[in-house]
C-alpha cells in the first residue's frame, strides 16, 4: 500500500522562499513520473513541475525560473524536492504530489503555501 506525504508548506513573504518535500513509500515509486500540482482557491488543480526517473525535470512557465525540482531515489522510498524561491501572492495555493505506479494514481494529502505580508 503506497502513500504519498508533503511537508515544508508556510506562511511566507513575497519574494520569500520554501522547500516543498514529497516523500513516497511503500511502493517501488522509484521509476515513475512525479508530479507537483497546486489549487488556489476557486481555481482548478494546475500541474505545474513534473520529473522523472532520470531527474529529468519540467517547470510550467509562471513558475520556471524561481522554482526547482529534484528527487531522491533511495530503496523504499523516493523523495521529491520543490524548491521555491521569489515567491509571489500569486503562488499561493494547497501543492499536491502525484505518481502513478501500476496504473494506479496516488495523491499526497496537500500542503498550505500561503504568500502575503
């Protein structure tokens, strides 16, 4: 049974900076595609950093630039890492990691990222 847990969302100035950490497990999650997506209030769920089993990474143009993705592959578990620098209010919204693993999708539970003064 996999699961997926984010940690490291805030409340954070504007032109601030956070490490979103995804940390999935039990599972071999370690050749799949992950994900970061974001939903700001009254908005749909955007996919916005994808990477994958190489750390091959892609950013959705608003936040390239000021956000980087990483991960770690490691026996049980593969962490994946965004990086969030020069943060905007704009930026503010719950971020969810996703993977699929078996034709099966996994979520993360989200984390609040909160961006005002």
């Amino acid at each position: 049974q996999g699961q997926l847990v984010e940690s490291g969302g805030g409340l954070v100035q504007p032109g601030g900076s956070l490490r979103l950490s995804c940390v999935a497990s039990g599972r071999n999650f370690s050749g799949g595609i992950m994900v970061w997506y974001r939903q700001a209030p009254g908005k749909r769920r955007e996919l916005i950093a994808a990477i994958d089993s190489a750390g091959t990474a892609s950013l959705e143009s608003s936040v390239e630039g000021r956000f980087t993705l990483s991960r770690v592959n490691a026996k049980d578990t593969v962490t994946m890492f965004l990086d969030m620098t020069n943060l905007k209010p704009d930026d503010t919204a719950v971020y969810y990691c996703h993977t699929n693993c078996l034709v099966r999708d996994y979520w993360g539970q989200g984390t609040q990222v909160t961006v005002s003064s």
